[in-house]
C-alpha cells in the first residue's frame, strides 16, 4: 500500500509514520506537511532517506499540490490540522482553514483519484464532555471550543463525502495522546521539561478535569488496524480507559521526574475548559486491538525520552 500522510512531520503524524515503515516492509509512505511550529523534520529521524519515505513540504489546502500526491497513493491518513485548544480560543481563523478547508481540498482530491481508503484522524473533544459514563460512536457532537467545532466540522465533512460520492472514508476519534515527539506547549512535555528544570507547573483551575491517556505507539497501532480492516463509513473510538485528572498527571510527573509538588502553581481556568471526556472501545476493539502499556509504563518512556 502506497499511503499519503497529511501532518506527518507533526506528533501522531511522525510516529504513525515510523511505526508503518518499521512494520509492514511492503508499504510506501509520502509524508505531506507545511512545517508550521508544531511539525518538523527531526521527526521523521531515521526514515527521511528510507528508500520506501518520501516527504513534501506543502500546505493541505494546495489543491494543485495535494492533487498530483493523491494521484499517486492508494490511501490517505489525514493528521493534519490545528490542535491546540488555547490557541484557537486566542483565534479560530487557523484551525477553520487548516481543520476544514484543508480537508475539503484533501477530499476532493479522494474523490477525483477514486482513492481506495480515506482515513480522517479526529479527537474525543468533538462529542463535547460528558461528566457520567462514556462517549459511544453514535453519540450526537457537540463541541465546546473552535479547535473541537471546526474537527467536527471536518468530520460531517468527511462522513457527507462518504454518503454523498460513495468515498471510502473511515474516522478515528482518540483521546488524549502523549509520547515521543510531542510539541512542548502540550501538557505533559511541557510539564516534564518544566519539573526538571525547577518551574512552575500550571494546572487550571483546581486541577479536576479528567481526561483519558493513551500512549502514542497504542494509538498508531489502533489507527493502522482501522486502516486496514475498519468498515468503510465507520466511526471508531479509541481510548485506553486511563483516566486522570490533570492534577493526577501533574502529581505523577513530579514523581516520575523526582521535583517538588511546590511547583504546583493553580491558574485561572480555561474558557469554557470540559470537565470530562471518556470513550467506548468495543468497536475497535472487535478488530483485534487492546492497547499494550499503561499509563505509568507510558510516561516512564515518554520522561526517558525528554530528560533521559
């Protein structure tokens, strides 16, 4: 299989990316990102001059561009899109041209190529919180801020191909990931770096909100499985069942890195911050997939990996 990774430069982009090439020697990959801040080249280490890897630098939204790469491949894995949530609080207008006009291009460009498998990376964050029990893939979305509307925007977008031009689209929703190559502004690189370095670590709020960990190998694996064995016009949720609240994690990095909980320092809340997010797996799970390290075995390999 010849596959197109759109954002593939990026954090579960670069590790989707290695996990293929290490494990299925027949499959070619064309990586496509715009190496904004959030993706670089020193992801792909190891596999920019793998006979079978070739990377493009270029925007989603370069309809000229992404058209002669889809061309050529059998399947595309979209990753790419604005993630974090304070940024599109500061400012949506990114995140709806990456998250959604880029898609839209992404998938006309399926269309035109009869592409054979479409896959649409997505977040638990779409179907907005839930304070009790947990999300299933026929739950109604309802996001709570610009970065979770516009990727539910994305997926209606995907999903309405697939009913509309027969697309072979599947989507993923994940919750949160955490592992190598990860951006800093995120919570729990940024909070390692901080801990060993003596600041101060900020928790919104009063640290409750909860949130469910997956590491970021699991989760390439469960998008590979979907990839490859997913019912077309699906929808699979994949989660881990690790739930933390942010103090939690908080409390568990200072431990893992061996700092002080007097680096703890309460912030003012998010806008609009969701209290709870939590998943229903049996979908993915009927095809074969349960993740493989717990959240302690995670963040060990994931502080090894930012401090050593």
């Amino acid at each position: 299989m010849r596959i197109l990774v759109t954002g593939g430069a990026g954090f579960i982009g670069s590790n989707f990316v290695h996990h293929v090439l290490s494990e299925h020697e027949d499959d070619e990959i064309v990586t496509l990102d715009a190496l904004t801040y959030a993706g670089s080249k020193d992801n792909l280490e190891g596999v920019l001059d793998n006979p079978r890897h070739e990377f493009v630098k270029g925007d989603i939204r370069n309809e000229e561009l992404v058209r002669d790469l889809v061309d050529d491949v059998d399947a595309i894995v979209n990753f790419a899109a604005e993630s974090h949530v304070d940024r599109s609080i500061e400012g949506a207008k990114p995140f709806v041209q990456t998250n959604v006009e880029g898609t839209q291009v992404l998938l006309d460009a399926a269309k035109e190529a009869d592409i054979d498998r479409f896959l649409q990376i997505s977040t638990d964050e779409v179907y907005g919180q839930i304070l009790d029990g947990k999300f299933s893939e026929d739950d109604k979305l309802s996001p709570r801020n610009p970065y979770s509307a516009t990727k539910a925007g994305a997926d209606h977008l995907a999903q309405s191909y697939e009913t509309t031009h027969n697309l072979p689209v599947l989507i993923t929703r994940t919750c949160n990931n955490f592992g190598p190559r990860q951006n800093p502004e995120k919570l729990i690189p940024k909070f390692i770096l901080n801990a060993a370095n003596g600041e101060n670590l900020p928790v919104y709020g009063d640290g409750s909100n909860v949130r469910e960990w997956i590491y970021v190998e699991d989760n390439c694996r469960a998008l590979d499985v979907v990839l490859r064995k997913g019912e077309v016009g699906e929808v699979y949720n994949i989660g881990s069942h690790a739930e933390k609240t942010n103090l939690g994690v908080t409390e568990a990095i200072i431990n893992a890195v061996g700092a002080s909980d007097d680096l703890i320092e309460f912030v003012e809340d998010r806008a609009g911050h969701d209290q709870r997010y939590a998943l229903e797996t049996e979908k993915i799970e009927a095809l074969g997939w349960d993740p493989e390290y717990t959240f302690e075995e995670g963040l060990e390999r994931t502080v090894d990996y930012y401090i050593g």
